[in-house]
C-alpha cells in the first residue's frame, strides 16, 4: 500500500545484512519510523511490545524471527529454543502458531548448515503469500460492496464502519478488512469508512485512520460506543472487521468491541462481514467463547495514553485516579449466529462449519 504515494510493506528483509527491517507501528500516528531486527529476541520483544500487531503481520514477523533465530544457532537446540521463545509471546492470534509450526516442520528435516538459507526462503514465501490471500480477499469482499452499492443506487457514498485496524498495518500488505475497501477506492467506488477509535489502545484512531488517510481513503473518526447510533440512523451500509482467531464452526474473535458491533448492526439488518486469510481458522476449535484464550494486557494500555502537545511533543498521561484498578481485555467473540459472511482468499461463506468446508474441503473428517 502506499505512504504519501511511495509503496511499502510492513516487514521486508533488509538490503545490506541478514537483518529484518519493520515500521514501529508503537510510533504512529505521530512519527513514521522504521525499526530494524537482527536477533530472535529481538523479534519477539517487536511482537509482545506490539512493534507489530495483527494477526497475519505476527505469523509473518515470526517466521522471519525463525530465520534470524538460524543465522545464530542452526542446531536442533537452537530451533527449539527460537520456536518456544516466539510461541510465547502473544497468545491469543492463531496465524503465531500456524507460521510457527510450519517453519519448524521446514526445518526439522533438513541438516542444521541448511537451514538459515531455508528459513530465510520459507520466510519470505509466507510474506508473499500473505500479500497474494489479502489481495484475494479484496477482490471477493469488493463484491459485496459492489452489490450493497448497485442497490443504494448511484451516485451515493457507501459508508462502511470497521472497528481497529485490520488494514495493511495488520498484514503484510493489503490488509483483510480494509482489503475491500482500498479495492473499491482504487475502482471509483465512493466509499466513505466509519473508523472506531478503538479503545483502549485506540489502533483505529492511531492505525486505521493514518493508514486510510495517507493513501487518500475519506474517513471519519468516531467514539467507539457511536455506531450504534449511526445504525440506527441509516448511516452505515456495511460493517468489515478482521479477526484474530476464527473457529471451525465461524466464531470471530477480535479486538475487544467488535461484539458489541456485531449486536448493533444485526439489530439493525446492517450486514456485518468478517475478513479472514484461512491461516487465521483454527480448525480445532469449535466453540469460541468457551474455548478461545483472551489475552489481558497491560492495565497502563488503560490508565494512560499518548499524544502530541500544542508545542509538538509527545506525552503520556494518566486518564484514571490513582490506585484505581483496570482489567484490560484485548479482545472478544462474536458468536457464528451474528456474522453475515467471512471473506477469505477463496471467496465468502457462511459463518458456519458447512460454510467453511465449502471454500475448504480439504478440511473435512471425509476428506
């Protein structure tokens, strides 16, 4: 996608080294910065510290942790020890353990002199086929936008609400969510997006919104508790977040409040559409308030936040009293029974188990 009209993605393996380069998304909106990795550490502190976020970014990050885990030490020891540091990290988003996984099953065979070159290859194809499912998922989300349009009737402005960032900051590129979205700004399709600030690390006021506007998508910030409001008014058309984790039977876990989201807009026979690459369905679940882990995060995500001052500097300060207690969620499930439909690189189903197998057959106890 593109900053002020340059390309980037959000990992790529640095030019002059062994090394992974990373925007920090922990400085933006204020300040576009890029971090470098060199180490498995370093890649680990990068995702726990939320350098980079997303579930598909953190499958990604990860397996390049992997490789840089190989320059140090190749040996059986040495991938176990990389594998195990980075599996710890973030627990919730279940592109982690898939990327993980499939490094180690890369790697486990081959000779330990072999496998830097390997992982840094196998690394990079998962990048790419990151890029090539969300690019997907655009194409067939577009679709659906399209047929809202087609009948709200031209020229109207279709207004889409999304809640956090599930934009190209989230992946390597394209994004889930705003995937869509970027495909029907770049078509001509006036479209208009409603951006959750997202409490309480604000990634749709920080995130959502620097991303959409640096590439020139209209947009408007709203509160997070607002899109009831704009539901109930016909104000919304359709509703696209990402998720972290889906299960085999279609319960979305997100960014804590897209729940709330999905309650609103069913009141309202708003559609609500989840957009997932098929590394983010774990098939070994099946249901998702009972059975998915729910990351609690630090209370000072809470308790404090950051911005810039009159004079141009960037603060902290505290939003609650002193000594009072936060229990900070990071996200939630919304149930199968609210989504109208999951966008994935092979198309839109129902949230549902037969609904997956349809796109993914393969999956089936049958197959």
């Amino acid at each position: 996608m593109k900053i002020d009209g340059k390309a980037y993605r959000t990992i790529w393996p640095a030019t002059d080294a062994r090394a992974v380069e990373i925007i920090d998304q922990t400085k933006l909106p204020h300040e576009f910065a890029v971090a470098r990795l060199e180490t498995v550490e370093q890649a680990a502190v990068a995702i726990t510290d939320m350098w980079v976020r997303g579930a598909p970014l953190i499958g990604a990050t990860a397996a390049y942790g992997i490789a840089l885990g190989m320059d140090a030490d190749p040996s059986d020891a040495g991938l176990a020890a990389a594998h195990d540091r980075l599996l710890n990290t973030r627990p919730t988003a279940v592109n982690l353990h898939w990327a993980l996984a499939d490094m180690r099953e890369t790697l486990a065979p081959l000779a330990p002199e072999a496998r830097a070159d390997a992982a840094w290859t196998r690394a990079g194809e998962i990048a790419d086929a990151d890029v090539t499912m969300n690019h997907a998922i655009g194409v067939h989300g577009l679709g659906l936008l399209r047929a809202i349009h087609q009948g709200k009737g031209e020229p109207e402005v279709l207004n889409v609400l999304t809640h956090c960032n599930a934009g190209w900051l989230a992946t390597v590129d394209w994004g889930t969510a705003l995937s869509p979205i970027y495909q029907a700004y770049e078509q001509g399709l006036p479209i208009h997006v409603w951006v959750d600030e997202t409490r309480p690390r604000n990634q749709g006021a920080s995130l959502t919104a620097w991303e959409l506007g640096r590439h020139g998508v209209p947009h408007t910030v709203i509160a997070d508790n607002a899109g009831g409001h704009l539901m109930q008014h016909g104000l919304v058309d359709a509703c696209i977040v990402g998720t972290d984790r889906t299960t085999a039977t279609g319960d979305v876990c997100n960014k804590i409040g897209t729940y709330l989201k999905a309650l609103a807009a069913f009141d309202n026979g708003v559609p609500f559409y989840v957009a997932l690459p098929s590394p983010t369905i774990d098939w070994t679940l099946d249901d998702g308030v009972k059975e998915i882990p729910i990351e609690q995060r630090a209370a000072t995500e809470q308790s404090h936040i950051s911005g810039v001052t009159a004079d141009g500097r960037i603060e902290t300060v505290r939003l609650t009293p002193e000594g009072s207690a936060c229990a900070n969620y990071a996200f939630d499930v919304t149930p199968a029974r609210l989504v109208t439909a999951l966008i994935t690189e092979r198309g839109s189903c129902d949230a549902s188990r037969d609904g997956l197998l349809t796109l993914f057959p393969e999956r089936s106890p049958k197959a």
